[in-house]
C-alpha cells in the first residue's frame, strides 16, 4: 500500500475532491480504468519520497511518450496557477464553471475544480459528451458560466447543439490539443458573449504555459504568449521546453521518480519556435514533424489546411509508401463526395508540394475517438468502414 | 468507363488538376505538379489503371498527355474517341 490516499474518478466527486484537496495529506486521482495494475499504481506511488506524502498530488497522465506517467504537483503552486488564469482568462465575473470534462484531466481539475474552490465559484457537472443533449441543457441553463473544451468535442457539441446559442457562457477555454481556429466565427455565433482563449499546456506543466485570446491571432499554431513567470525555448531540434512556478515537482515514469528542480527544463512532447512580440507558435507533435523525399512536413500545418477546406473532421496517420518513405494518410469524416475531396486537394496543391500531400485519403462514416474525445489515432489504420477517395499512385 | 476517362480521371488526381485544367494535349510545362515525383507516381499508376509497365526510361521520357497515349497504344490500348 501507499501512503498517498488514492481517489479515483468514479469516486471523485466534488465534496470528496475538495475534502482532499483541505487536508494536509497528499493524495492521487487516477481514472477508473487504470492503465497498469493496482500493484504497479502502488509500486509506483511508493517512489514518492516522505517530504511529497503532505500538500501535493498525483495525476497520471500518458504524458508526451504515451506511457503512463505519474506528475507530482504542489497543491500551492496549483493555487498560484489558478490565480493566473484568473487573471489571464478575465474570469472575475464568472459565477460557475460547467464541466465538460473528466476532473482527473489536468485541465479541467486546474482550469475549473480549482478554480471554482479557490474563488468560491459554482461548479456544475454534466454528463459530458456520453450524454450530449445533456451537456447542451446545462449550457442552456448556465449564467455568466465558464466552460472548457477541447478541440476535438466541438463538432460533437455543435452537432448536439443544432442552431441554440449559449448565451449564458461567458468564457470558452480551449486546451487539451489543437485550437479550432477555422471554427472561431461558428464558436462566436453560439457562444456570443463568451471571450474565446486558445491555452496551451501540458500534463508535466499542471498543465497550463500559455494563453492567448482566441481572436488576437489567425492560426491555431499560434499559442500566444507564457504565462507570467513561464519560460519557454526552442532547442536545437525545435522541440519546445519549459521552465514554469506552476509545474510539476516530481515526476514518475518507468519505475523511477525524479525530482524536478526550478532550474531543470521539461519537453512538452511539441515543436515550436518563438513567433513575433513575445508569442509562441507550435510546428507539431515530435513525430509529427519529418522530412519526405527531402521536404519538411508539419502534420499540424497540413491539418489546419485540411480544415480549411472540409467541413468535417479530419486526422492524419503515419506510414510508410512503396520507397519505404515515411508517408502521411488523411483520413475524413464523413466521407465526402468527389467535389468535397477536389476542395481538399485543392487546397493542398495550392499550399505545399507533392512531397507534403497525403499518400492517400480515406473517407469514413465518422472518425475512431477515445474516451476524451481525442481522435484513436491506433484505430485510424483498420478502420472497418473506411473507402480511399483518393490515393498519390506512389 | 473508357480509356479516355481513365486516363483522365488518373491524370487528375496525381497533378491535382481542377475542372477544365486537363486537356489530352497537356504538356508537362503546361501544369506545376507535374513534378519528378509525379513521374513516379504516372508510371505507378498506367500499371495501376491500364496494366502497363512503364520502363524507366520511358516513365521519364513521357513529357505530354500524347506521349503516354501513344506509348500505351503501341501496346495495344485504344485511346480512340
């Protein structure tokens, strides 16, 4: 056993969140579904040396390597943090936070649990995106409301949502993966007194480093600006990294703990290079970023050219073609028509060269998710309903 | 579908043309995605769609929408109208 209390989601209700969130005692809050055994969970909790078994916490995360990690935060530099984003995200006149997410997310726990427990401010759970008209009652209801998504359940909730506005939210915060930049007059429309923020962050990062009005720049690349006190660089190989006050103090990965100091810096798991007047701008995932027959290709550009053009949702995975080159597939959804296709292609032609296009692109009824949304990018190879709309010949 | 329209349709989609731009005289300076890859991916695909396989010497000498159709004529695949 391990001397941390381990919460987890199912039990994590607001109350028994708060409760251990007030006592001096360190505890974990992990998902129901655990990714390795509870005797490995214990094992690895066991790590946590006895300074870290008072005011801290434990998450766990995949992390940028997509192994399971544990991040050791500071339940003071959370506060901190919250108080940030109080200021950053203007949220002095927000009363409640409705939650559309899981609380075990970083995200969400900082961003509204916290939140709404350091600001004594309303917190409304919704089924989230399992039960959709659900979650769109709740916003219908909701007054000067905060609410935060990612990118990847906004289709879902317009879909849901059909023509009705929201009014009653007042902020819309959007973290956790790409920023819809392409759908910001769409989120204007439904959401038309709510000001949009683009935040950037990580799980390592408790997990927010960046913040940027959504309407201060044009392309979702563009993460704005570090959070007061964080600091952000570009390494050699672009890989993005950081130092920040609100981070994780530990961190445990394949049987080990390792302290984070102030001085160490800590890789998002991004690309990204310093963009104008202090703002920062992603290339991509690392992995995601690669030479092909010679040119440089950024998935993420590539994606937010896509969208441009398609309506629909879209999702890139990787391969390799007939020369052994490492080769990108589009996969869409749902499957569009020849015209809608031409659009896409279109827009390719005109934006990149050969190298850059998609060997080929697969239309689907809708794309595989995960739990939280986020599309199964594993599943994306097989997927059973899947029809090639169009294809490089290379 | 005919031969015509597939090598229509093949042509399209490997130089991303949009309506109108394909022509059966184009010539390989005429279009900007008729690039070195895309030779590679003409002669893949003549194999795919007509069963033909392109040296490479011939892939590279084929310089126009008429030079392809009359290297796969001579093997016996009618472009006629």
């Amino acid at each position: 056993m391990t001397a941390l209390h381990i919460l987890l989601e199912r039990d994590a209700t607001p109350d028994r969140l708060a409760h251990a969130w007030s006592s001096s005692g360190s505890f974990a809050l992990l998902p129901d579904r655990l990714p390795i055994s509870r005797s490995a969970i214990d094992a690895a909790l066991r790590l946590i040396p006895p300074d870290w078994h008072r005011d801290h916490y434990v998450l766990l995360t995949s992390g940028s390597t997509g192994h399971p990690k544990f991040v050791l935060g500071s339940k003071d530099r959370t506060m901190a943090l919250a108080d940030v984003l109080h200021r950053v995200q203007v949220l002095e006149d927000v009363r409640e936070a409705v939650v559309a997410l899981p609380l075990m997310y970083s995200y969400a726990f900082v961003n509204q649990f916290i939140w709404s427990l350091r600001f004594g401010r309303g917190l409304r759970l919704t089924p989230r995106l399992a039960d959709p008209m659900a979650l769109v009652g709740a916003l219908s209801k909701a007054r000067d409301a905060m609410l935060c998504l990612t990118g990847a359940q906004v289709p879902m909730l317009l879909r849901a949502a059909a023509d009705m506005t929201f009014p009653g939210v007042t902020r819309l915060n959007f973290a956790g993966g790409r920023f819809p930049q392409e759908l910001l007059p769409t989120l204007s429309e439904r959401f038309p007194h709510a000001a949009i923020f683009n935040n950037y962050g990580c799980a390592e990062a408790l997990p927010r480093l960046t913040c940027r009005p959504a309407a201060a720049a044009s392309e979702s690349a563009d993460i704005g600006w570090p959070l007061p006190g964080v600091e952000l660089r570009s390494a050699g190989d672009s890989s993005l990294e950081f130092r920040s006050p609100f981070g994780a103090v530990g961190l445990i990965e394949a049987g080990t703990f390792r302290l984070v100091e102030p001085t160490d810096w800590l890789p998002t798991g991004d690309l990204g290079v310093p963009g104008d007047a202090g703002r920062w701008r992603l290339l991509g995932r690392r992995g995601e970023v690669f030479k092909r027959y010679g040119e440089k290709v950024s998935i993420a550009a590539l994606l937010a050219s896509v969208l441009q053009a398609w309506p629909g949702e879209a999702a890139f995975h990787l391969e390799h073609d007939r020369s052994g080159e490492i080769a990108h597939v589009l996969t869409i959804a749902p499957i569009p028509t020849r015209e809608e296709a031409r659009a896409i292609l279109g827009a390719l032609r005109l934006g990149y060269p050969r190298a850059a296009w998609p060997v080929r692109i697969v239309g689907a009824a809708a794309l595989p998710r995960l739990p939280n949304g986020k599309v199964d990018l594993a599943a994306l190879p097989n997927l059973g309903d899947g029809i090639e709309v169009w294809k490089q010949h290379l | 579908m005919d031969n015509r329209s597939r090598l229509q349709t093949l042509f399209e989609d490997i130089l991303l043309l949009t309506d109108g731009e394909f022509r059966f005289d184009l010539r390989r300076e005429d279009v900007a995605t008729w690039d070195s890859l895309a030779v590679v991916a003409i002669a893949t695909g003549v194999e795919e769609t007509f069963g033909y396989h392109m040296s490479e010497e011939e892939a590279v000498g084929i310089q126009s929408v008429p030079d392809l159709m009359r290297l796969l004529e001579v093997r016996g695949i009618s472009f006629a109208e």
